[in-house]
C-alpha cells in the first residue's frame, strides 16, 4: 500500500529535497504541496492525504494553528510537524493539539520516514532527542508553565515574544485585534507575567526564541 503524502514548507527548496528523500522510499507517494498553512488546510480538504507532513514555523498561519484546524475540521487527520525547534514546549504543543508526529529538522533524514510510515500506521512517532526531552522532563517532574497554554494562547505567546505587533499577530492568526489583547491578558495572567521582557525571557528560558 502506497501512503499518500502532502508536503508543506514555505520554502521551495526544502520541499523538492523532501520529496526527493521520501519518493527514495517505495511505499511513499507525495501527492501534493503546499507553501503556507492556509493552503495546507485547502489542500488537506480537497486531496484528503494519509499523511500530512508540515513545517511549524511558516508566514502568516503557522504549522501548529494549521494543524489544529485542519484536526478540528477532519478529526482523522494523520499530520507530522516537522521542525527546526528541539524545545519541549513545540512537541508538547503539537501533540496536544492531535498531531501524531513530531520530527526535528537536525534529526537523521530517516526519522521523516519513519515518522510517515509510523503515523499512517496509526502510531505516533517523535524524533529521539525530542522523546529524550520530553520523558526527562516528566521524570524530573519540571513544571513547564507553557503547558497550561491553549494552542492558540500558545501561538499568540510566542509571536508575541518574538517581537511582533498586536496587529502583525492579529493579521497572521487572521483574528481581531481586540482578540489578541484578550489573549495577551490571559496569557499574563496564566504565566504570572507582567511585562513584555518577562514574557521574552520566559520564552528564551523554554527555546521559543534564540537567547541572541
């Protein structure tokens, strides 16, 4: 059996090597791809893919918040993240969100078919470093305050420690500026977080952003 698969990246480059890399594997078929989250989610709708594979951070609509949309909208969605963040926070994310797949881009290129093969199975699949992570730190018992986040509230912390504007985070959530105040006044509340330095701290210490 063949798993049909639909690459997203918004970058060309990127997805003609992927695609190279998962066709090398007989059972692989790419079917289709896509460059932002807005058209992975039409994409998703019109092909119905076994396998979605999709970077986390893109313009405009992220990995997460396409994912979580694309899961709300088709329940059975079988979708791999695939990304260049290693930080627990983004795997606990996605997985909460339904995402079945969490791949690091600095992992070996096998992980991505393994990760594919393994979620159109039905099972899900993280990178070794990440798994290593996340038991760590259910073992050590480390409390991650990003986990009380909704995947929402977790998109509009992190473009917002990144710098970017209420009106940048409204335009690319493709939700009111008013929304993401409210957000923005949860989001305090729940980190116990009172000024944008601490937030972009608190994101640092947790790999959201570069400490650069």
């Amino acid at each position: 059996m063949t798993v049909k698969v639909v690459l997203v990246d918004d970058h060309s480059v990127v997805r003609s090597g992927l695609r190279r890399l998962l066709e090398s594997h007989k059972g692989i078929e790419i079917v289709a791809e896509a460059e932002t989250g807005e058209a992975a989610y039409q994409v998703y709708g019109e092909i119905v893919p076994d396998v979605m594979l999709m970077d986390i951070s893109m313009p405009g609509m992220g990995g997460l918040e396409a994912a979580k949309r694309i899961l709300q909208r088709y329940p059975q969605a079988k979708i791999v993240i695939f990304s260049m963040h290693e930080a627990v926070s983004f795997a606990s994310q996605a997985l909460k969100t339904g995402v079945k797949g969490y791949v690091t881009k600095t992992g070996v290129a096998e992980d991505l078919v393994q990760a594919v093969l393994d979620v159109a199975k039905g099972r899900t699949f993280l990178s070794q470093d990440v798994a290593q992570k996340v038991a760590l730190q259910t073992l050590i018992g480390e409390s991650n305050p990003l986990q009380q986040l909704t995947s929402r509230e977790f998109e509009v912390f992190r473009l917002l420690a990144e710098g970017k504007r209420v009106e940048e985070v409204a335009d690319m959530l493709k939700i009111s500026q008013k929304t993401v105040a409210n957000y923005y006044t949860l989001i305090k509340q729940k980190l116990s977080v009172n000024s944008p330095v601490e937030m972009v701290r608190l994101a640092m210490k947790h790999g959201l952003i570069d400490a650069t």
